[in-house]
C-alpha cells in the first residue's frame, strides 16, 4: 500500500495517480478502492507506463474522472479516450492522433493540441491549447466559452485579441511564442483578469492596454516587444509581481516600479535602476 501510494503526485492543482503498466491488475485496483483521494489517472512512460494504448482504463470508466497524459509517443493509441464519459479534466500531451471532445459533456478542462476539428464544450472553464491557428487570426473561435477562467496558447498563429472581450470572467492569460501578435486591444475591458504572462511575443507594442485591468497582481512580458514606458503600472493598484526579463523599456524609467512587492528585469545602461538597486529599495519597504 505505501509503494502505491508513492505514485501519486501533484500535478497542477490535481492529485494524480500514475499507473504502472508492470503491475496493472494492481494498479487498477487500487484506483477502483481509492478513486475519491483522486483528481485523475497519470500515464507517463517515466512513471512506468510501458503499454501503447488507454485501452485497460475503459474497465474504471465510471470511476475516473481525470487523465493526465503526458511523454508517450506520437503512435500511441487515444482512441478508447471517448469510452471515458465521466471526465472533467483530460490533458493529453505526445500521440499524433487528435482528440475529440464531442463525447465529454462534464469536461471543464482540457490541455491539448488544437486542430480545426476541435470543438471545445461550452463548460469548459480552464483550457490550454498548443499551436492554435484559426483562420481568423484571433480569439472569435473561442468567444461562446462564456465560462472560461484560465487560457493558455502555445505557438498560437494569432495576430489580435479581437473576441477576447467575450471571455468576462478570465482570471488567467498565458501566451507563449505568438510570434504575429502585434496587439492586446480588447484585454483592457477584462475586469476580472489576475494574471497576464506574455512570454515570446515581439510584435507586441501597446503593452500599456494592461493598465485599465485593475484586479491584475502578477504580470510578466518576457522576451516580448520593447514596452515604450512602465507608467501605466501606476494605475494598477493590486498588482504586486512585475517580469520584463529580455524585455527593453525605451524610456528607462524604473520608477513606476518601486512600489511592487517584486520586479525581475535585466539591466540596461539607460535604465534608472539596476537590478541589484530595485532589490534594496524594494527590501527597504519591505523591512521597514
């Protein structure tokens, strides 16, 4: 029992139970007995799934509500994925096939890749989604998911925003490697909004359009387009961790800054402020 119990491991948010396909009967088992101390079911060949398929999880259909599928190859067989109608979370990372959604009326997140196929159920409220490209260049694809919390885009071939308005209750925005998106317009009418994390995005250049999301606490452009001045941060009273690692700021003032409980940057020799120097201000206040 406690050799069972050391393949379990968070996962996000989720407690996850990563099946060894050396002892599967076991496993399985343990799982039947246990499904309620459990978000999901892990397959990982790290963690000792060796088989090439989800097939033997069809037999705890009713009992998992989770899968978290990460590291197999591209071959690996997804297709017995529908028989799983109960799950609220389905992450899968690695096979070729593509993932249909059609079958999963309780799903409330779902990490995957994007394909034109795809049709995202509208209870969705946490999605990541690798290499979204629509035709539109934007989020109107995404605009019916009225319940959406959390959106993560990999290598997204988006160019605008334009539709992000429609996701009102978003807490989290994450976008890596948009290497065509030149805008945030429409970000500024999210009210709700926790968290922006742009990392990749050079085209960017109206970093400033944050500025009027007011519930924001934590935000980073890494590696993103020059940002013209950090003023607006001025006007973003609950914001408390500020990233612009490989990001330059063209009017050099590190000033606005002073009054966050964290700042990362890289020095430049016409910025106000080293790093070293924001440090000990922000120390100052802290310990003062």
């Amino acid at each position: 029992m406690a050799e069972l119990a050391e393949q379990a491991s968070n996962w996000g948010s989720h407690r996850v139970f990563w099946i060894d396909s050396s002892k599967l009967e076991g496993d399985l088992e343990f799982y039947r007995n246990n499904a309620h101390q459990f978000d999901a079911i892990g397959i990982n060949p790290i963690r000792g799934f060796r088989l090439p398929t989800v097939a033997p999880l069809v037999a705890l259909r009713r009992e998992i509500h989770g899968l978290i599928l990460v590291g197999v190859g591209p071959l690996f067989d997804i297709s017995h994925i529908k028989q799983l109608s109960e799950l609220q979370v389905l992450v899968v990372d690695g096979p070729k096939e593509r993932a249909s959604l059609e079958n999963f009326e309780k799903l409330t997140e779902f990490h995957g890749d994007w394909h034109k196929a795809l049709r995202v159920p509208k209870r969705v409220r946490v999605l990541a989604l690798n290499r979204f490209a629509p035709k539109t260049a934007d989020l109107t694809e995404l605009a019916e998911l009225k319940q959406l919390i959390g959106l993560n885009l990999t290598s997204p071939g988006i160019r605008s925003l334009q539709q992000i308005g429609s996701l009102a209750l978003l807490n989290n925005l994450e976008i890596t490697g948009a290497a065509k998106l030149a805008t945030l317009h429409n970000i500024e009418v999210l009210q709700h909004l926790r968290s922006v994390d742009l990392f990749k995005c050079p085209a960017v250049s109206d970093h400033e359009l944050v500025g009027a999301c007011k519930q924001i606490t934590a935000l980073r452009f890494a590696r993103c387009g020059a940002i013209k001045s950090l003023a607006f941060v001025e006007s973003m009273p609950a914001l408390e961790r500020f990233s612009f690692l490989g990001t330059d700021v063209l009017d050099g003032n590190m000033r606005p800054v002073l009054g966050l409980k964290a700042v990362g940057f890289d020095a430049r020799p016409h910025f106000s402020h080293t790093q070293r120097e924001v440090d000990e201000i922000l120390g100052s206040r802290k310990h003062g």
